[in-house]
C-alpha cells in the first residue's frame, strides 16, 4: 500500500465509476482495477460494491477513504515543512574590511555567497583601517580584516594573507623606468623592482599620517634614514587619485588596489617596491562565541569559508598579487 494506491481508491470513491475515475487520473481503467484488486488484496477486505450504476465504498471502504483523506493531508503539511525548511544558514552578518581591500573582494565574495548561501544577509563596512578595527571592537561588525595587526584583545584572529607594495605613477620621460630592477627570466611577466631609497625620492602623493600605508612608508624611511619627497598630501582618496592618475607625482599602493589603477598609457609605471620588500598583512577576525546562538554561528562560519576560499581563488589566478596564510579551517 503506498499514497498513490490511496490517492487511487480516494479517486474510485469521489468518482463513484472506475471508468470515470480512470478519465480524471489519465489512466487505463484496467491499471485503475488492477490497483484498487492490489488493495483489497492487501487489506484483506472487499472495498467497493460494484453494479450496473458504478461502485459504492463498503464499510471498510468508507474507513478507508476517511482513513486515506487524513493519511494524504498529513503527508501534504509535511511535504510543505520540509520544504519550508531553511536550506543551509539563514541570517544576517556585519563584514568590515578596509576600502582598499574592499573593492577587490567584496564583489566576488557577494556573489559567491549568493549562490552558495541565499539565505544569508552580508552587510558591508568599508573604511579606513583604524575604523575596521574600532568597529570590530564596538561589536558593530561581526567579521573584520586588519591591516598589519596580528592580534587584539578581545578578538579572535587568524592570519589571512600578505600582499606586496608598489610604486606607481605616470613616467612620460622614462627618467623613473631607468632605475627598475628587471624580473628574471624564469618569471617574465612578474612586475619589475624598484629600491625603497628611489622610490622616496620620486614626487610623492599620498595621504595623511593617519593613513596606514602612509605610516608604513614612513617608518621604513625612519629606520632606513631615507628623506621622503613628498609634493600632496590630502585625506581623500579620490583626490590622491586624480593627482597621480594626471601625473602629478608617484604614490605608494598594496597589490589589491592595483586593479583601480588600469593601464593608462605606455608611461604608466607599477613596480614592486624593495630593499626592503614593504609588505601589508591581512588578519582575518572575528567576536568571541561564547554566547552566541547555534544559528549564528553557522551563519559567520560560511560566511567566514566562503571569504577564505575567494581570497584563495583570487590569489590563485593573479588576480591578487597575494601570499595566502594557513587560516586553520577545515577544508
């Protein structure tokens, strides 16, 4: 006995003729006999009185259908639980990531989670790197990445990847490209090398001391005695932009915003800066679980995957210019 021999007999009844039955359920009346026969057969009970004006239930026929009417609603509302059911997490999560990082690997991580997880929510905080961080502590942010802070009390953090610095900037009279340092051969399309030392000594443009590229380029001047050739300060990154993108000075910028500086013209320069290498860390955080609910918890752990393997998968095609961290998650 299964639903369908149910919805059958249910059918037979409500018709009162097995030929007109057998016409509702788009069926051969001799299946439509054959099933109601198996019925019986396994019932142990006649269930229909048959004559010349069609068929009418016996009293085990009767108990049937009422029998078979709820068995078939129930198996209905669970059908409809079931796919009620939510599939995978649900919920919302709070991302904050600095803005030069942001461009990169939201986009691609936002469509990675759309398909994966639709019932997850993202809402993203970009900012500069010292507001990442205050809204990660304020507990405005569930998941954060730090910029050059391997660890703060109060978070749990694990490395996330290391990216190199460049130098780039319009060079029309070839006076800058004269002082790279080519790849080798064995990595040909490697960008090519420039020393910190002639680096600072290009007109530079770059924002204020608050900003954590500019204290990084000036920390490395400090402990190398090197003088920095700075021509425009401004705050606003669109501004730092426009200045260097009309020639107006070089300015220093982590490989994850090499993709909002496209080739403008064959002056263009971009190249690696070292002596000594100038690097930006990346540490992936997240606020302690202690009381957190079940639910949210696999919300921020795919949300947390799903970050990791873009980052992996950009890094992995040259779309970032990236060493990835061992996270410690599970694969």
């Amino acid at each position: 006995m299964d639903l369908r021999s149910l919805r059958y007999f249910i059918a037979v009844v409500e018709a009162g003729s097995l030929s007109r039955a057998a016409g509702s359920l788009y069926i051969a009346q001799p299946a439509l006999t054959a099933q109601i026969k198996k019925l019986e057969s396994e019932l142990g009970a006649q269930l229909l009185e048959r004559s010349h004006a069609g068929v009418t239930p016996t009293q085990a026929g009767v108990q049937l259908y009422q029998d078979a009417q709820r068995l078939l609603s129930d198996a209905a509302a669970m059908r409809e639980r079931i796919q009620r059911l939510p599939q995978g997490p649900e919920g919302s999560v709070t991302v904050a990531v600095p803005f030069l990082l942001a461009s990169l690997l939201m986009g691609p991580l936002l469509a990675h989670l759309k398909e994966t997880y639709p019932r997850i929510r993202v809402f993203v905080l970009d900012d500069l790197s010292l507001m990442v961080r205050k809204a990660m502590l304020d507990r405005r942010a569930d998941i954060g990445i730090l910029v050059d802070t391997p660890q703060v009390e109060g978070l749990v953090g694990r490395p996330l990847a290391r990216e190199s610095m460049y130098l780039c900037g319009h060079d029309p009279n070839g006076r800058v490209r004269a002082l790279l340092q080519r790849p080798l051969a064995s990595a040909p399309t490697a960008r090519p090398d420039i020393d910190f030392a002639a680096a600072a000594a290009q007109p530079l443009v770059l924002q204020s001391r608050r900003y954590a590229i500019r204290k990084q380029v000036e920390d490395v001047a400090a402990q190398r005695g090197t003088p920095l050739n700075i021509v425009h300060e401004h705050d606003s990154a669109r501004v730092i932009r426009s200045l260097y993108a009309c020639g107006a000075g070089f300015t220093f910028t982590p490989a994850c915003a090499l993709g909002d500086t496209p080739a403008m013209g064959a002056d263009w320069l971009v190249a690696r800066v070292v002596n000594p290498q100038m690097s930006r860390t990346y540490t992936l955080v997240t606020t302690p679980g202690r009381d957190r609910d079940p639910g949210v918890d696999a919300v921020m752990h795919a949300v947390v995957h799903a970050l990791v393997e873009v980052a992996q998968r950009l890094a992995s095609t040259g779309r970032w210019d990236a060493e990835m961290a061992d996270t410690g998650l599970p694969q």
